[in-house]
C-alpha cells in the first residue's frame, strides 16, 4: 500500500493526520496572476486526461501528486497517474458516469506533457492557464504543489517557467466541488452543482518581460470624443505602444512601477446592439504583442434611466444558466450562438448570465452580435456574510471577472448578489464587492438582486443605495399571490434609480414532456402569467427592463415534484434547447410591443439576425 511507501514518507501521518490539507493553502492563485490574452497562441492541453475520483483525499495524503513516470514500485499500490482510466478536459465528471452523478468530492487529473509543449527558450516563460475548474483546484507540476485557486467559473494562471525539465513533465490537478457554508455560493444553491475541469486547459508562453493587463474604454462624460488606454506591465519601466489602425492612431504609454495610463482625443463609431462597431486595439512591449478587439460606448444612469450612448434604453432581457441536458456546464460556440440567437427571436436585446460567470467567448459573441449582458458573481441567498474569507472568495472572483470582461463593450452591469437577506453583516459585504467594481471599472453599472417586503408590498432593501439599478426578482402569479399586489408595489414604491425584474415566471411543462394539459405547471398557465405580468409591468415608469426567469429549463436537484423531476421548468425553451413553450410567443409579441414604444420602431416576431451574417 502506498502509505507503507517511502513516497508517503510516514505511515501513521498518511492516515490519521485530518491537518493534511493545510499545506495546500498557499499560495494564493487569484486575479493578481492573470494576464491579458487577447491574441496570444496558446498551447492547447484539452483532451483525455488521466482521471479518478478521491473521496477520502488520499492523494494528498499519500502525495500521488509526487509519483513520477519512472517510479520503481516495491509495494502494491493504489493508484497510478499514469494509466487507467480517463476522462475528457474540459468536462464535467457528473455526465460521464452514472455512477459520478451526484459525487462532489476530490478528483485527481494527471496529464503527461510532450517536450516540444515546454521546451523554455531563453527569455520566455511558461504559464499554465486553467480557464475553470469547479471549485477549488490545488496545481501540482513534476510533483511540486504550485498553488491553489478558488471560484468555479473564473480563469487563473500558474508560472511554471522554473520548474520545467528537459524530457518528460507532467501536471496534476485536485479539483474539489464539495458545497460548504463558506464558499462561494453556499452550500444551499439552486442550480445543479457541476463538478469539473469544465473549460478549456492550455499553455501560455510570453517573452520573460510582458503586458500582464490593457484595459481599454470610452472615457465616461467625455462626449464620446476621448478613450482611456490603461496598461500594467510584468518588468521594467519601459514605454508600451498602442496602435488603433482603422483610426490611424499611435500613443506611446509611459509606465511607473509596472502602469501606465493615457487618453487620447478621438471619437470612434459608437457601438450599440443595432450597431456592433469593433477596433482592433494592438499593444506592443518590448517583444510582447497582443491584441484585442474593442467596442467603444457609454452606459450611464440619469435618474430612473439607463443610457446607452446618451440614449434611454429599456432592457428587454432573458435570464439563461450556462447549462446543458447532456454536457453539463460545458459550452461551445454553436451553444452560445444558439442562445444568442434566441433572444434575438425574443426580440430581446439583453442577457442576464446568471449565477456566476458564464464562457469568456459569451461576452465575445455578444461583441460581435450586438447583445447587452448582465455578468455576475454566485454571492447567491445567505452566503457566510461575516466571514472574512468568503469575501476574499467572492471579491477575488469578482476581479478575475472583470479582469477577463472589463473590454467587452457588451457588457453594461455586473451582478453582485442575488436575492441576499437584509442584514448589516451583508451589506458591509456586498458594499465591499460594490466598490471593487467601481475600483476596477468606472465604465458600467453595479446592481443585485434586492428585495421587496411582500408585506408592505414596496421595494425596501439598504442594499439599494449601493447600486446603479435595482434588480427584484418577484414572482407574483407563481410563489407570491395575488398577481394585483404588483400593481400595488409599483403604486408604493418610488425609487430614485433604474429598476430591473431581474426574474419573473412560471413553470410550463409540455404534455408532450409529462405537464398537465391545464392549471399549475401547464403551458397555458405560463403563458397567462406571461401576459398579466407584461400588463402590469408595462405601466410602471420607473421600470426600465425585464428578465423573464429563464431561456431554457436547468438542472437543479432540489426540485422534485412530479413535473419538475429535477429540472427548474420554467424555461421559454425546454431543455433540449430546441422545442419552444408557448410562452416564448408571448414574450416576444410582448417585447415587440415594448420595442416599439420605447425606440419608435418595429420588430418583426423573428427578431432581426442579420448581425448573424455580419461576423467577420
């Protein structure tokens, strides 16, 4: 056995040390190790990995991560990283065994590396990009711990230039999905709890001196006329060069101590979802070049309005869970454009990306398409609000977010809590997450998930104050009765900010899928829910966008009746993405109606595609 090994090096230490994990806290891998990626070749690892479930963390205890190719066994043992089973990265190990399907433990990934994958050459560096891993990932490379990172959706990065060797190395990967009080979410959530390496795994080289961050954007209240080029570098303190081809503009950043900032006087084509307009922005420093491709616009609240260029906008959204029938969370870019698709059929013109940071190529997409979006991190219900590393949790994927998205023009709002309780414990928290935002990003708007006091029938929530909009989740005509009591709590309440229904609905179940023909959990029921609801909602004024909950049906154990059978049904679309509920008729004769009030025109019950064929 291999606690009796040399390699677990003491036997009574293997077993019965419940301290084991404490060495494999630090250090810290968070949004301070991410670097820019637009443009940069990347060495793909995706692919079969070695693969095997740990229930009882015997890997770290018995230090599996240190066995090497060329291990001379004197023992039976237990385990091998270099043969047996495998699995696919990027996957979710919950959709490919019925036997894993409910399982949230440890895993063990193991990959073997070809020379050519890291051969240093003199002046480069190595990183290993891991772009997520549901929930925490402890990084072994040639059997030395590298570092942990926290969060299920966002990327992070290990250097591991020093640690490469001529001829054979390999990396090890201990993914953890276990749901506990401190995490975040909780461990009381409402979606399916997917475990993985469920996105992309690669090797990222740079010269040994690099642009770790651009940061480029439409300065707010400059009239359109002047755009903010923020860069950090990793090295010394030279000049880093900017260039905006279709402009015909050069700028020359000085950087101290890693960072530099300029403005130039320019203004671009604004781009708006009826106006996609992207540049190609190109940094040079030293030898290290990447380039990404930029949207320029202002959002901004005035009073009760949102503005997008100056213009009032109503958001007329969809919410969507990064979710699928057979592969989990993993996504693709036909998915993405599928639901992109959709909303436009909606004749919608927003997403919100709920509960937690959804695939980087969503916002890329949503670029190129012209779909605003709503990001947000899973500080979901009652997380642990007086912990102090459950905010560290939370702001570090809050930053690693905005960190990957913050170029994205389409992105207008990030979410930072979702349908939290009113305590001082929390608002301390989320106030925290609140500045972060507006730390990092002064270009769009911060808003949540607040609450309404069904009692009162009025919005009241101090998080308020924090926000930019006020997001309310409410469903009246489905949890909360009588449907009038909206009408009631858009009499009593009267906000000083934008308002979102950020979820609204009802379960429809096709009878095609096992649903009643009539009443509760029928189609017919949602779509009365529907059109009482767009009534209502339609004659408050200070209401300034709508989030259906949601585009297609999602896993979620914890719903159980006879309909649902484990999936939330309140889906537009059911969850085989393609058969449409009578539903989504309504919202898009609804969202016409609004289109056509709001900005003056017409929308056809299709919705408009033709950015589909604009792509480049």
């Amino acid at each position: 056995m291999l606690e009796r090994s040399d390699l677990a090096e003491n036997a009574l230490e293997c077993l019965h040390n419940e301290r084991y994990g404490e060495a494999f806290e630090q250090p810290d891998l968070n949004a301070q190790g991410m670097i820019a990626m637009g443009g940069r070749d990347e060495v793909s690892l995706d692919g079969d990995w070695f693969f095997a479930i740990d229930p009882y963390d015997t890997g770290l205890r018995q230090r599996w991560y240190a066995m090497s190719p060329d291990l001379t066994r004197k023992e039976p043992w237990d385990y091998s990283p270099f043969e047996g089973r495998t699995t696919a990265v990027p996957s979710c190990w919950n959709m490919q065994r019925p036997e894993w399907y409910m399982y949230e433990g440890s895993v063990w990934y193991t990959r073997l590396l070809a020379p050519e994958d890291l051969a240093v050459a003199a002046g480069e560096k190595v990183f290993l990009r891991v772009a997520a891993a549901s929930y925490e990932c402890k990084v072994f490379f040639n059997g030395t711990f590298l570092g942990r990172h926290l969060g299920a959706s966002t990327p992070f990065f290990v250097d591991l230039t020093e640690y490469c060797r001529q001829g054979c190395n390999w990396i090890s990967l201990c993914v953890n999905a276990e749901r506990t009080a401190a995490r975040v979410p909780m461990k009381n959530t409402d979606w399916f709890n997917y475990g993985g390496v469920h996105r992309s795994v690669s090797i990222v080289r740079t010269p040994r001196h690099f642009l770790r961050d651009l940061h480029v954007r439409l300065k707010p209240g400059s009239d359109y006329s002047e755009v903010t080029v923020s860069v950090v570098v990793d090295g010394p303190d030279d000049a880093v060069r900017v260039e905006i081809p279709e402009a015909g503009r050069v700028l020359e950043i000085e950087t101290a101590d890693g960072a530099g900032e300029t403005t130039l006087t320019w203004r671009p084509d604004l781009w708006s979802p009826e106006t996609p307009r992207l540049y190609d922005v190109i940094a040079t420093y030293g030898t290290d070049r990447i380039v990404e491709r930029v949207g320029f616009r202002e959002v901004r609240r005035e009073g009760q309005n949102i503005l997008l260029n100056g213009v009032p906008v109503f958001l007329r959204g969809v919410a969507v869970h990064e979710d699928d029938r057979t592969a989990g969370r993993v996504t693709s870019e036909a998915d993405i454009e599928r639901r992109i698709r959709h909303v436009k059929e909606l004749n919608g013109n927003f997403i919100r990306l709920a509960h937690y940071p959804h695939h980087e190529m969503v916002s890329r997409l949503a670029d190129e398409l012209g779909i605003l979006l709503w990001e947000e991190i899973p500080v979901y219900w009652a997380v642990d609000f007086r912990n102090s590393a459950t905010l560290d949790d939370a702001e570090n994927q809050l930053r690693e977010l905005i960190r990957r998205d913050r170029n994205r023009a389409s992105v207008i709002i990030w979410g930072i809590g979702n349908e939290t309780p009113d305590t001082d414990d929390r608002l301390r928290f989320i106030g925290r997450l609140a500045a972060v935002c507006r730390e990092m990003d002064e270009g769009r708007l911060v808003s949540a998930a607040c609450l309404v006091n069904h009692t009162r029938l009025q919005i009241e929530d101090r998080l308020a104050a924090h926000l930019d909009v006020i997001g309310i989740n409410e469903y009246y005509g489905w949890y909360e009765h009588p449907l009038e009591d909206l009408s009631r709590i858009a009499e009593n309440s009267s906000p000083d900010r934008p308002v979102v229904i950020t979820e609204f609905g009802a379960d429809g179940v096709p009878v095609s899928e096992g649903g009643p023909s009539e009443g509760l959990f029928s189609e017919d029921y949602q779509c009365e829910v529907f059109r009482r609801q767009f009534e209502i909602l339609s004659e408050i004024p200070w209401l300034k966008g709508t989030c259906p909950w949601l585009l297609y049906d999602f896993r979620t154990e914890r719903r159980q009746n006879i309909y649902q059978r484990g999936f939330n049904r309140k889906g537009l679309i059911c969850a085989d993405k393609a058969t449409k509920k009578k539903a989504f008729e309504v919202v898009a004769e609804s969202y016409a109606r609004i289109a056509q009030r709001h900005e003056g025109r017409g929308a056809c019950a299709e919705g408009d595609h033709s950015t589909f064929s604009q792509r480049p």
